[in-house]
C-alpha cells in the first residue's frame, strides 16, 4: 500500500477533535465525515503498517475501542475498516517478538472479542445459529429439482420433504481478559468474523487492506519457490506466522466476497497463497474450500460486470437464462395445424341445402349425374375455398400450399364432371 508522506499532525488534530466535540457534535454526521475523510484514513492505514510502535497507537486503539462500543453504528464501521490492519500488526509484532510494542493493539482486539461474544442487553454468552440449505429448499446458491422428473411415491415424497432442518451452533465462547498463544487464534477468528458480519458496508479500500495484509502474513518466513511471486516484498528475517484453519476459513469468507466486489487480482492472489499454505500444512478443511473456489471461478470468473453485489452467483435454470422460445415450448400456433385440420373436417362434414359427399374427391360420376348433384359440388368448391382462405390468414407460409390444392380440386372436378353438364353450367340460359 502506498501513501504520501506520514504526517503525525492529521492523526493528533483528529484525536483532540474527538476529545472535545465528542459532547455536542451529533454522532451520526460525524461517523459518516470521518469514514468519508481519505487524509485521516489514509495515514492511520500507514500508521499500522509502518509505524506501530508510534507513540501515537495507545491513543489511536483507545480511541477505535471508544467509536465500537458507541451506539452509533457508522462509528462501530469505522473501527471495522481497520481491523485487518489492527490483526495484520498485532501478528506481525508478537511473531517478531516485539509484543509489548502492540500492547494497545492486543488491548482493542481483545475488547472487540469481549463486546462479540455476549449479548450487548442481557450480557448473556452469544450462541449463534446455521441453517444448512437443503436440495428440497430454493436457496441463492441452487434451485430445487423438479418435482415433474420424481416418481411421485411415498417414499420420494418423505425424502423431498423431511422436517429435519439441518442446524449447527456457534458458541458459546468465554470472555477472556489476556491474550496466549493457545487462545491467540480463536480471538482473532472472532475478530474477522466481526469484521466479515459488515463486510458488504465497508469501503473497497478495507476490503483491498484485507487481502494485501492477508498475502504478506502468509507468505512471511517462507523463501524459494514455494510463493512463485516477484511482487512479493517479504523481508529475509521474516519469521513464520502459523495458522489454524478456522482462522483461515473465516479469512477465505471475507476474501472471497472481496474478489467480486472490486478486488478480483488481490483476492485471487490471498486463495492461490492460502492453498499453498493449507496443502503445506495438511490443513484439509482448507484445502476443501480453497478447491472449491477455485473451481467454481472457472464457470464464474471473478471481476465480471454481470458480478452480483453481494459477491455470489445465482445458479439459474436453463429456461430463466434462455429468453427464447424453444421449438418444443407449448404456444398457441403448436394448436394450429390441428384446429386448422379440426375446422376443415368440420366444414366439409357440413351439409347445406343438400347432402353433400364427405369427401369432394371421392365423387362419382353417378353421384354428379344425380339428384342435386350441381349444388352439391358448388357447395363442396365454396367451403373448400373458405377453409384454405383461413389457412392464408393464418400464416404466410401456407399461402403456396393454398393455391396448389386449389388448383389441384378444380383438375379433379373436370376429371369427373362430364363435359355436358360443364357446358350447362357455364351457358344456364340454353337450357332453360
């Protein structure tokens, strides 16, 4: 991270601002001016990173704690922009044995871990609790099978609707009042999830903090080619910083939603380190979920435009990503042809004045010499004409098909009509 020059002054003018308006100025405006004020945030992001052992971090972590057990929510956020910066030098610190140079550090930490751990009204231990989604239930990450492709049995009913919600609890967990290195971890992973619980109302800046603390404290006391990164700025007497994979798994929660909301190259970069990490370790957990992500940004690249704000990917149905129609889709011109041929049959089973044949085609020479036998096949021709002009209304496409059946009922109609009555036909008047 680069910034200008550090300038002490900006951080001791902005900590006796908030000695002396803290009484009259109102919390809400100021919690949002300071998260908005880059000069301050900006050189308290430097004053972690290059200077922690400044005689300006005892008042500065008092001053955090004093903002995240306020009632303002905007001042409990400001805090939380700068807790990958807090763990990132207290970490750095306690391994380089410098631990009492962050006494303020653990101190903030520690507070932060207290307030998360139990009720804020009650004082009552915290005791949170999962829903695991199941196949049987939408969720944003699937949708539920159809039930049009199940054998709808008894058995298949009870195993898509089972009333056993999966459910796991978190908690509870003691307030503590040192850090050790047994309990070290534990603290920090309540810490960042605190942090992870606010992560979609931080600035892009914390989230980008986040995963640059997260490459360097992973990579640190690690030489050759185990990190294949020139960028890597590592010092040579950089000591080895274990974790443990609750620490890790919460971190990859933070990182993962950081890489689809404007930090996609240092977010891929914290998950290509931690697989390294968890696969030199043998953390498995880890390594389950680092393989996991990996996969699913090869069918779902971080950094895209159509990236969801909440950095998940909604897993669609062919149907909803498709908006065309299929051919096999179910509309009103799949009835066509049919009613079409429904309307037809109909027309010509219907008799007029006189019975006519069923079938045009199917007149006899006998049946035209008979009884009525012009008005029949007038009526035959009239009603054959109707139903292929409705054809033609229809759809265009039917249009050339409507001519040639026309053509081809008048060649049938001379082939069986003499030629005697074509001519009385034509001339009514001479045989009258």
């Amino acid at each position: 991270m680069r910034y200008r020059g550090f300038q002490p002054s900006i951080i001791s003018e902005w900590l006796l601002e908030c000695k002396q308006d803290s009484s009259k100025i109102e919390l809400g405006a100021y919690a949002q001016t300071i998260r908005n004020n880059d000069e301050i945030v900006n050189t308290l992001y430097e004053l972690f990173e290059k200077y922690p052992d400044h005689d300006l971090i005892s008042p500065v972590c008092h001053q955090l704690f004093e903002f995240y057990r306020a009632s303002n929510d905007e001042l409990k956020k400001f805090t939380l922009e700068l807790v990958p910066s807090l763990i990132g030098a207290y970490l750095t610190s306690v391994y380089n044995r410098e631990t009492k140079r962050v006494c303020s550090i653990a101190t903030c930490l520690l507070g932060i871990y207290n307030m998360e751990v139990v009720e804020k009204e009650s004082g009552q231990a915290k005791v949170r609790t999962y829903t695991v989604p199941t196949v049987a239930t939408a969720s944003c990450y699937h949708e539920p099978p159809s039930l049009t492709s199940l054998v709808l049995s008894d058995s298949a009913l009870m195993n898509y609707h089972h009333d056993k919600n999966i459910t796991f609890q978190q908690g509870p967990f003691e307030q503590i009042e040192e850090f050790s290195a047994q309990n070290r971890f534990m603290i920090l992973t309540q810490v960042l999830r605190a942090y992870n619980s606010f992560i979609a109302e931080l600035s892009l800046k914390s989230r980008t903090n986040l995963c640059e603390w997260s490459c360097r404290l992973l990579r640190s006391g690690y030489k050759g080619t185990l990190f294949n990164n020139a960028e890597a700025e590592i010092e040579d007497n950089s000591p080895r910083i274990p974790f443990t994979s609750e620490f890790l798994l919460e971190l990859l929660d933070g990182v993962y939603f950081a890489m689809f909301n404007g930090s996609a190259k240092e977010g891929k970069s914290v998950v290509s380190d931690v697989y390294v990490r968890a696969e030199y370790e043998l953390l498995n957990e880890v390594l389950l979920v680092t393989n996991a992500i990996v996969d699913s940004l090869a069918v779902n690249p971080s950094g895209q435009p159509e990236d969801g704000p909440i950095g998940i990917s909604i897993a669609l149905s062919s149907a909803a990503r498709d908006g065309r129609l299929r051919k096999s889709a179910l509309t009103n011109a799949s009835f066509r042809t049919k009613r079409l041929q429904a309307e037809e049959s109909d027309s010509l089973d219907t008799t007029g004045d006189e019975d006519a044949p069923p079938d045009y085609e199917q007149a006899t020479k006998a049946d035209v010499k008979g009884k009525g036998s012009k008005n029949a096949i007038k009526n035959i021709v009239r009603k054959k004409l109707s139903v292929e002009g409705k054809k033609r209304e229809d759809s265009s496409s039917v249009l050339g098909d409507s001519v040639d059946t026309a053509k081809t009922s008048y060649a049938s109609l001379s082939d069986i009509v003499p030629e005697e009555e074509e001519n009385q036909w034509e001339n009514p008047t001479d045989n009258s």
